[in-house]
C-alpha cells in the first residue's frame, strides 16, 4: 500500500470518528438521550440497591483489575 492510500485511508477513519463524535453528541443534548440516561442510571441504581453490583478496581493507568490476580504478577 502506498503512501498515499495509507494517508487516505487515515483521513476516512478520522472523518468517520468526527461524523460519530457529532451523532454522540447530537444524541447526548437531545430530549430522548437525556430521557435514555435517565433510565440507563436508573437501572444502575436499582441494580446496586439490590445487591446485583460490585465495585469496580481499577489500575494506576485507569485499566478495570481482573478479578482474579494471576500468581505470577
């Protein structure tokens, strides 16, 4: 692949990250995402009130700890 398809390729993908960060963003501010979020915390919230959740650990760097620590780290 030359240099220039490897350029135009890179250029689609970050067009098609923008076109989806503005949907995301578009969706977010509107009525019905806000109504969306509104029910996915309520579930969230219903589902920690019943005991359904645990915590979640996370790393140094951010990434989620497996539950289970292999021995040789």
């Amino acid at each position: 692949m030359d240099w220039e398809t490897k350029m135009l390729d890179f250029l689609d993908d970050e067009l098609a990250e923008t076109e989806n960060d503005t949907r995301w963003d578009a969706l977010l501010t509107s009525d019905d995402g806000q109504n969306a979020l509104d029910y996915l915390a309520d579930e969230a919230l219903a589902s920690i009130r019943a005991g359904e959740s645990s915590a979640v650990l996370l790393t140094a760097n951010g990434e989620i700890l497996p539950e289970r620590i292999p021995r040789s780290l």
